[in-house]
C-alpha cells in the first residue's frame, strides 16, 4: 500500500498553465459532444415516442456508445414493426461508425492528454483515427 505522506509534493503538481488555444479546443469537443448525446437523446426519445422527461430518465448515465446502440435497436425493432424501412437503418449506421471514428479524439482532448505534457516531457500529442501519433 502507498503511503501518501511520503509521496513527493511534485506528484501532486497538476498542470493548469496551459495555452488558451488548447483550452479552447478542449471546451468546444466538450460542448459539441454534449450536443451529440442530446441529439442522441432525442432520436431515442422519438423513437420511442415517448414525452422528454421520460425520455432523460431512460437515457440517465448513458454515454454515446450506448445511446448509438439503443437507438440502432430501437430503428431494427420498428423496421420489425414495418414503421420504419431498412434504409433508416442504413442511414443512421453510417453516421454511427463517424461517432466511433470521432470518439478517440474527444476522449483524448477531454481527459486532457492533448494539453502540454511537461511533467514527462513529451511534445503535444494527437490522435489519428484512433491512434497516438506526435
């Protein structure tokens, strides 16, 4: 077990210095992936043909991931139901393998990987398609 009185101060020391440009680009990922879910969040909700409070209580804690997949079921049981055609199906699978393809980068510059990393000295990172690239 780690003794956290013995730890280095330095340890502790997390970086906020960073410049505004990077700010700034971690502040719109996270505004335009929060209107993602919400879009998401009203296609279930739609699809379900439910009122909006009941819909936020169903999507409560869902990320992205699960709100692509619940929509995809959802389409398939109305294409099912025959309310729906195959090619919506179509249609919104397109647009879901773009959110995976977008996910890596989100994550990366909202945990802040993409700021400075001067406490290891390593350069700016990015990534690409899913991976780490300098």
């Amino acid at each position: 077990m780690v003794n956290i009185q013995k730890l280095k101060p330095a340890w502790h020391d997390y970086r906020t210095d960073i410049p505004q440009w990077v700010a700034s680009g971690i502040g719109q990922v996270a505004a335009e992936w929060a209107v993602l879910e919400r879009e998401l969040e009203e296609l279930i909700r739609l699809l379900m043909d439910i009122d909006p409070q009941h819909g936020r209580i169903i999507v409560n804690w869902m990320n992205a991931k699960t709100r692509s997949v619940t929509a995809q079921h959802l389409i398939q049981a109305h294409i099912l139901q025959d309310k729906l055609k195959p090619h919506h199906l179509e249609t919104f699978m397109k647009v879901a393998e773009k959110i995976d393809l977008f996910k890596p980068n989100a994550i990366f510059w909202l945990t802040g990987y993409g700021t400075y990393m001067r406490v290891i000295g390593a350069p700016l990172k990015c990534v690409s398609r899913g991976k780490l690239r300098n």
